[in-house]
C-alpha cells in the first residue's frame, strides 16, 4: 500500500493509503479493497479514481531489447469525490483479474523477477497523480498448478520467468503479451535440449499450454526449436497425467531433428494423445490442430543466453529456493525500475 500527500493540493492537502484485502490472487479473481483519504487542512476535490494493473514487459526490436511498464486494466473506482477537511473517508473497489495475468508466485514465493502491480491514479482538476504501487501475488489456477507440479517431477530447473510483448501463433489471446517461465531440462536431456519455455494463455473456459524447447546444435546440424500447444479444459487438466504427456514430447524432440511441433485440444483421460497411448505426438496424427506449430510470431532467440544460470527448482508445483532472502518490497522496486529505456505501454484490455 502507499500512504502519501497529494502533491496537486501542495502542503495541508489530503493523503491518501491504498489498501487490498489481500495480496493474493489468481487470475479470473476479483480482488477488493479500500482507497482509504485523510481529509487536509481545507476541503479538496478529486476528479476520478483509477486502479490499473500494470506489469513490466520485455519488447523486442530487431537485435534490441528494452523493457516499459505496460497497464493491462484500468477501472474507473470513484468519480467526483470530495474530501472535507480533517476526515477520513474509503472508497471501497473491486478489481477483475484478467485470466493472462501473469503468474508471479508459486507456492506463495514470489518468482525472481516477476511482479503484478496494482497501482492507483487520482485526477485532480484533470491532472492525473499516480502513487506507488501495491504488489499482487498472482498464484496458479490449479489447471495450472497441474502442469508445474509436473515440471517439478520431471526434474526441470527453474532458469527465470519474464513477460515478452507479443502475441503467440494460433493462440487467441486478450492482451498483447504473454509470460515465459524458462527451465533447464532434466539430466537425460542435458546435451541435447539447451532449455524449455513454458507458456500459459488461459480463459474462462479453456488452458492453453504452449511448450517451447531449444534444441542443441550438432556436429553437422544448427540448433533448433520445438513447439509442444495442447487445449484443454480446466476440468480436463486437472484430470490429465502432464508428467507423462511432456515427458514423452521431450523423448520425441530429443531424438528428432529439426522443427518439431504437434499439439492438441481437449487432451484428458482416454485421449490418445495423452498418457503414452499408441499415436502420441506422431506427424500427421490426422486429428483437426494437430501438428500446428506453437511458437510466437517474432523470434526471440539469442537474448536468453545473456541470463545467468537458475535458481532453485520447481518441485512438486513449489517454487523451492527461488526466491532466497529477496524482500517483495525490493523486487517491486527493482522489477518497476525505470532504465531509462522504459516506457508505459498500457496494454489495455
């Protein structure tokens, strides 16, 4: 929460403390809280009261990369309020969360380098004054949930999460960006596989799982991708045995050469698709989406070599040693940063 003095009414003006019931959300959540302002020494009047959410994005340009603060929900919470001197008064809210908000901790650990912002906004004699930003933990639908606590199984390695700006190919998406969580690969596939990139693009109704692998280069071949896109309902992942499903997508492009890609909607129990059925993943599986490539429209490869190496690992859904002695108030601090080649790019629903 932020408690400060409206700079537009200068000294003896009203303050104002931002606060949410709860730091905690997934994404399709409504969050509440209160807007609570301490009248100043003379009666003030406040145009509007907005919330945003907002979260930092990493935009590629040719061989550049910069990073902004982008806005992805802006709700208009009060207009025309007027604050008597020397009283308190809240303004309650209520905050949809869209279903791509990206995920920003797991297992209540916050991921390095993620944060989701709620930040408020007054206009003052059609002036906007933003305030600082209050830090929202946006957990893992247990859809989701699913797919990690896989991942955690498998023996992948947590290297970093960030959300690039863009869309994803074949995937019907709400906002203008889309998060990465980027994993070393178990041991078997050390030497062969560089490093994975898990995607989540989720509505209402359906998850979407949009698997990336970057495939070491050999003697006589250059590296490659391969692209993993399964549909499914909530219901239906929560059901579905995710630990055999990637890691026989992980056997098939280990051993393959060149681009891979194969895909499917609805997987479940029962489904071929899944479970090491006879038919899983194989080319030209005849089924309607199969085979469709997954990757985004612009090529990303190349800046994540210039990371540094992981930290901790996701077991059993849990974000284990991730986060270490860092202090959420610092990661907002750091993640909002502004580096000069930031700027807001207010991805609006």
């Amino acid at each position: 929460m932020f408690k400060r003095m409206l700079s537009a009414f200068g000294v003896g003006g009203p303050s104002v403390d931002t606060v949410l019931d709860t730091p905690h959300a997934t994404p399709g959540q409504v969050i509440t809280g209160q807007v609570r302002i301490q009248g100043g020494s003379n009666d003030a009047q406040i145009d509007q009261i907005v919330l945003s959410l907002v979260t930092r994005v990493e935009v590629e340009h040719g061989d550049h990369e910069f990073g902004g603060v982008s806005e992805f929900l802006r709700v208009v919470v009060a207009q025309g309020v007027r604050v008597p001197a020397g009283q308190p008064m809240a303004v309650p809210f209520q905050l949809p969360i869209p279903w791509e908000t990206p995920i920003t901790a797991v297992g209540g650990q916050q991921l390095p380098g993620m944060t989701v912002g709620v930040r408020t906004e007054l206009v003052i004699s059609g002036a906007p004054d933003k305030g600082d930003l209050d830090p929202l933990l946006v957990g893992p639908l247990p859809s989701q949930d699913r797919v990690l606590d896989a991942f955690g199984q498998l023996g992948f390695q947590f290297r970093s999460a960030d959300v690039e700006a863009g869309r994803i190919h074949g995937v019907q998406q709400e906002l203008g960006f889309y998060q990465e969580i980027e994993f070393f690969p178990p041991g078997q596939y050390a030497g062969r596989i560089n490093q994975v990139e898990l995607t989540f693009v989720t509505n209402p109704h359906e998850l979407v799982v949009v698997l990336e692998a970057d495939k070491r280069g050999g003697m006589f071949s250059s590296g490659s991708d391969a692209f993993g896109r399964f549909h499914v309902s909530h219901q239906d992942a929560v059901n579905t045995d995710w630990a055999s499903a990637i890691n026989q997508w992980m056997a098939q492009i280990a051993e393959r050469g060149g681009h891979s890609a194969f895909g499917g909607h609805a997987p479940g129990h029962g489904n071929p698709a899944f479970g090491g059925q006879p038919g899983y993943g194989q080319p030209g599986y005849g089924q309607p989406g199969y085979g469709q490539h997954g990757h985004h429209d612009h090529d990303h490869h190349g800046h994540h070599e210039r990371r540094g190496p992981g930290m901790g690992a996701v077991v059993g859904g849990v974000a284990a040693g991730v986060v270490g002695g860092m202090v959420l108030g610092e990661v907002v601090e750091e993640v909002f940063e502004d580096d000069g080649g930031g700027e807001d790019m207010a991805f609006e629903e």
